[in-house]
C-alpha cells in the first residue's frame, strides 16, 4: 500500500472509532465549500458534475474513479446528492 491509502485506512478507521452519527447528507455537505447559497452549491455541482464528465482516462484514475462511476455521478440532477 501507498502512503496515502495509509492514511485514508487511518483516517476512516479513527472516524468508525469515533461513532461518527452524521447521515450521508450532513457528511456531503461538510465536504460543501463554505459560505454557499442553496444556489451557488446547485450551480457548483452543475459544473463539477459536467467537468467529471470531461475526464480523460489517466485523470479518472488519478482520482480513483471509473469511467461508469464518473459518468452515473456526472449525469445525476444538480439538486440531487
């Protein structure tokens, strides 16, 4: 294993320690970049969803992703999770 996955494995196993109670909706919203409207969060998706769509192969793989994963997230509603 890589340093970095190291650290993941560290970081959720001290997160599953912890009794983390967040449902999933709290916990994608944490990852949200503060000070955003309801709108601006919406237009953000919008356009990180369609620039995942954009990805070439080697970058997909850089960010762990595969092609059909990319692709079901990228195609998913601005308003949806």
């Amino acid at each position: 294993m890589n340093g970095l996955s190291d650290v993941r494995l560290a970081l959720h196993s001290q997160e599953l320690e912890a009794g983390q109670k967040d449902n999933s909706r709290q916990a994608l919203m944490r990852n949200a970049p503060s000070g955003l409207s309801r709108w601006d969060l919406f237009w953000q998706r919008l356009h990180t969803r369609k620039a995942l769509l954009a990805l070439t192969p080697d970058q997909l793989k850089d960010i762990g992703l595969t092609r059909e994963q990319a692709r079901e997230e990228g195609l998913k509603p601005f308003w949806r999770l």
